[in-house]
C-alpha cells in the first residue's frame, strides 16, 4: 500500500493532539493536519480550571503543552485546509485546498465546532474579558456578579439555570416573545428565581470599557422601538454552533445537525474513518471528553490499522 502516513489526524485541539499522542506512542507514523495554530478552542481561552493536573492553565499555555507532547513522539504537523477525504481500497486520502493530497491506512477527524458569535467587531476583543460560550468552563469566574445568557433554545436554558449557582442574577435575552427550547427547561427558567426573562431584545452592540473589558450589551427593544443598555459583569450568547465538516458532506456519517454519527469505538460506520471531539454527536463538550474521544479513537485506529497490515504480509 503506497501511504505517506499510517493515521492522518484532522484537527489539532485536544482530541486530536491525544489521538496523536496514543497513535505515537503505539508506534504509527502520524501526521496531525491544521489550519490554524494548534489548540482549537483552547487557544482562545484565557483560563482553563477543570483539566485534571491543572489547577488554573492558560488556554494558549494547555494548547503548547500539548503540542511540544505530540511533537515529542514524532508526529508531524501540517499546515493545511481539508477540502475532502477520497476512498482508494484501502487507503485514505486527505484533500487540501492548497491541491496537496495526503495518504493514509486511517483518517481520525478532530476539526470541533465554531459558535455562532453576535456578529459584532468586538466577537475576539472580549473573549476571556467577559464573553464565554462555555458556562461550565467559565461559570465560575462570575460568582456573585451580573450575567447575561442570549438565545432561546435549550442550551441557552440549560445554561441559565447552570450559571444560577454561580451568578447572582442571570438575565436570559431572547429576541422573540416565545422560547424554542423545551416546555420543561422553560418552565425551570421562569419559576427560578435567579433568572429575569427579557423578551424581543435584539442585540445591537457590546458595551466596552476603556481597558477593553465587557460591560454589558446594547439591544433594540422590539416593544418600545428604542436602544437599550444592560450592563452585567459577564455574557454568554448561546445562539447556536456550527460541527467544521464541510468536506464530508458527500458521506452518510452526518446527523441533521452535521455532527459526526460514531458509535462507541469512535467509529464513523465507514472502515478507517474515526472521529473524536466536538465535531461528534455527544452531549458534553469539554477539552476532558474531547481528550478521551482521541484516545479511543486512535486506540481503535491502531488496532485497524495492524489489521491491514497483517493482510498484506
């Protein structure tokens, strides 16, 4: 078989720099492929305090260590786009956007998941500044202090009720009059007594202070037709999130959704094909789980991949 690569990892966040990790040190020659710096979300995460071993992290601190890791064992890194993943028996090839093809025994992807942001200049500014779209990495941080949540389907309930323990008043901004999560979220949301429902505001720009910190968020209110102001020490926009896998949409291993269907073994149903992290159907997202998934699938790898080479000696 005429490959570059036993497992190509698409993805270098925490499930894939784990995948790597496993994939290394179980003797495979890996390649991780990445548009973007390693890390994923971390990254962009000023402080990181549920990781077991790590009391508080840097996100960007996490992302390195992991990466000086995986290098350490001699994966290799490419810098790249994935535009598609071709079938030829039983290789696999990663297509980039760069025309470079990549050929592989196994391909395990770890591309995660992009929230939908406000839309507003600001989106980067003020992330770990007050703007999070993780209550529970970040819910903490605003004990006793103001919180907003904007959306109005289930996360965005889930969520409220979640900052509740933390916050000591949490506004939910929807821009409608009606909820679209479920009867029993709503009804937890409007009997708590945490929580202030704040009906057919629509965002209209964030509020700043002069040390470039959040200090809440300017809507239009639909009933008054005027700008509104609602200051709070922190916002969590929960207006949905997006799986990065664009390039797999000719494959029947999506959900409606466009996550990744895997089953336990982290499986996509297509032989050789894995996936692990947030770009898979689950129902936490955290750096913890996203880690596990890589060790499983990359473990499950190995064990495909030693299959075929037996086949052919």
């Amino acid at each position: 078989m005429d490959v570059q690569y036993d497992l190509i990892i698409v993805g270098a966040g925490p499930a894939g720099m784990t995948a790597a990790i496993y994939g290394s040190r179980a003797g495979l020659k890996v390649a991780m492929l990445e548009k973007e710096a390693p890390g994923g979300k971390m990254i962009k995460t000023d402080l990181i305090c549920n990781y077991p071993g790590d009391d508080e992290i840097n996100g960007a601190d996490l992302s390195m260590k992991m990466f000086t890791h995986t290098s350490g064992l001699g994966a290799d890194y490419l810098y790249g786009n994935i535009t598609g993943i071709e079938f030829e028996g039983d290789v696999r090839v990663v297509k980039t956007d760069d025309g470079s093809s990549y050929r592989s025994l196994a391909v395990i992807v770890a591309t995660g998941s992009v929230e939908r942001t406000l839309g507003f200049p600001e989106d980067d500014l003020l992330l770990g500044k007050g703007l999070s779209y993780c209550a529970v990495c970040d819910g903490a941080f605003f004990k006793q202090k103001e919180v907003l949540v904007i959306g109005g389907g289930n996360s965005a309930l889930e969520e409220a009720l979640y900052l509740t323990q933390f916050a000591s008043n949490v506004k939910l901004v929807i821009r409608r009059d009606v909820f679209r999560g479920d009867l029993i979220n709503q009804e937890q949301v409007l009997k708590h007594p945490k929580i202030e429902v704040i009906r057919n505001h629509v965002p209209d720009h964030y509020l700043v202070s002069d040390d470039n910190r959040l200090e809440g968020v300017a809507f239009y209110n639909k009933d008054e037709d005027k700008i509104v102001e609602i200051k709070a020490d922190g916002l969590f926009p929960y207006i949905g999130q997006d799986p990065a896998t664009e390039f797999l949409g000719g494959l029947d291993i999506l959900n409606e959704e466009k996550y990744i269907k895997v089953n336990d073994k982290m499986e996509t149903g297509i032989s050789g094909l894995y996936a692990a992290g947030d770009v898979v159907v689950k129902d936490l997202r955290q750096i913890v789980t996203a880690a596990s998934d890589g060790s499983i699938a990359a473990q499950e790898a190995f064990y495909y991949i030693q299959a075929l080479k037996s086949k052919e000696s």
